[in-house]
C-alpha cells in the first residue's frame, strides 16, 4: 500500500511542474500576441505611406502595361516554427492544397511548414525558420522581397501569392493575398501639385511597389505569428484543463489510499491489542 501511495504522489509532484510549464508558455504565448499586434500598427502605417506615394505617383505616369517574363507561380506560405499549436499549420497547408497546383513553386517559411512540404512533395524554393519574436519581421520580409524580385526578374515566375494565417475569434483564418501582378487599381491616381521626385516617376513607381509588396510581407509574417502564439494559448489552455482534470484525480486516488493506508494501520492496532489482551 504504501508503495502505491508513494508511486501516486510522486506522479502528482510531476503533474504539478508539468502545470507550471503549462502556464509559463500560455503566457509567453499572450505576450508574443501582444507584441505582434504594436509592431503590426507600425507596419500598416508605414504600408498606407507607400500607397499615397503610389497615387500620386500614378498621377503622373500610368502603370506599365509590362507581361511578366516567366509563367510560374510562386506561393510564399507562412507557417509554425514550433509545436504545440495544434493543426495550425495543417490548416494552412490545406487550405493551399485547394487554392493552387501542387507543381508551383514554394516559398515556405517555419520549419514545421518545411516539414509538412516535404511530406507533400511540394517543390521548394526556398525556405526560412519563423521569426523567434515580432521586432526581427522586418529581417525576414526584406530577405523574401529581395530573393521574390530578384527570380520575379529573372523570369522563374510571373506571379507571386501569399498564403497566411491571421487571429481571429474562435480560430484563425487564412488569407490569400496576390502580391504580383500588383493592383494598381487599389490606389486612384492623386496629383499632388507639391510633391517632388528626385527620380523618374517611372523608376519611382518601381520602387514604390516594391516597397509595398515588402511591407505586405511584414503584416503578413506579424499576422502569422500572431496567429502561431494564439493557436499555442488556445492549445495550452486545453492541456490546463487536462492536467487539473488528471491532477484532480490523482489527488482523489491519493487521499483514498492514504486513507486505506490509516484503515490498516487502526486494524492493526486492534489485532495486535486484542492479541496482547
């Protein structure tokens, strides 16, 4: 008896730092959320910024009616870098399996999205780990604007897509944004008598799409990550539930024990009190 009675509290000893644990990553995980959303604010700012550029821009030269040299599609698809985040990049990766061909090229980012690439057999090419935390977002979009423009150029594709989750209540959802061809239609034209260009507004507009394209990338890593951090709360707050189920049981099953254990010890008491007598 007292050998199960020490087997279970030892059981419930570990239950208890396993609790802990549990709590310590829901908690980093709500403050990774937090802090996602104060660098998103920057992003969109900086991103609405460009696009008045771009409209007044387009107020002086029309956009380049240009066909794109390659006839490929790349899909850039924002995953998990970690556990613990249920299905989240499951959800992700159907979500892309009924939105395009497999035969497309992938630019995956999140290593449990490499992971899950490779299980599909879709061709990548070219793939990073997740950013760690918001402020290195920025590092990670100017890499893939860098590298997307760059084969965009050298006509390994026409088209860029991206593919990432966003929080949302109950969940997340996931978003498909085309990047390239770029709508210009979302930016109407807007002369702005006083505005000066130190380059050719042709040469301007290049690099203004660009530079939007860039920060569409940042919201959508930030969007991501945000969406990674609260899938792993929602996930650690099911496994919270779980263990102060099992804990509870555990304890019950001690205390039943414990009193077995006192039940034996009074029969004891009274066999040898009665034999002595």
């Amino acid at each position: 008896m007292s050998g199960r009675l020490a087997d279970i509290s030892a059981r419930i000893d570990t239950v208890h730092k396993l609790e802990s644990v549990i709590k310590a990553m829901r908690g980093i995980a709500a403050s990774r959320v937090q802090e996602a959303n104060q660098h998103l604010q920057s992003v969109r700012s900086y991103a609405a910024t460009i696009g008045t550029g771009i409209s007044q821009v387009l107020a002086r030269v029309p956009p380049a009616d240009e066909r794109p040299n390659g006839e490929g599609h790349a899909i850039v698809v924002f995953a998990a870098e970690q556990g613990f985040a249920g299905g989240f990049s499951d959800r992700v990766f159907d979500h892309v399996a009924r939105q395009f061909d497999a035969k497309d090229t992938f630019f995956v980012v999140g290593d449990r999205g490499v992971s899950e690439a490779a299980e599909r057999g879709w061709p990548l090419g070219w793939q990073a780990p997740m950013v760690s935390q918001p402020a290195l977002a920025l590092g990670l979009a100017t890499r893939l604007t860098d590298v997307l423009f760059e084969r965009l150029a050298a006509g390994a594709f026409g088209s860029i897509s991206v593919v990432h989750a966003a929080p949302a209540v109950g969940g997340a959802d996931i978003h498909v944004d085309r990047l390239v061809p770029f709508d210009f239609d979302r930016f109407p034209a807007a002369d702005d008598g006083d505005a000066l260009f130190s380059l050719s507004p042709t040469v301007m507009l290049e690099s203004l799409v660009q530079e939007y394209v860039f920060a569409q990338l940042a919201e959508a890593a930030l969007l991501s990550f945000a969406a990674e951090n609260e899938a792993r709360m929602r996930a650690m707050i099911a496994a919270q539930d779980n263990t102060a189920e099992t804990l509870a049981q555990m304890v019950a099953t001690s205390r039943q024990l414990r009193q077995e254990e006192i039940t034996e010890e009074i029969l004891e008491l009274a066999v040898s009190g009665l034999a002595q007598s």
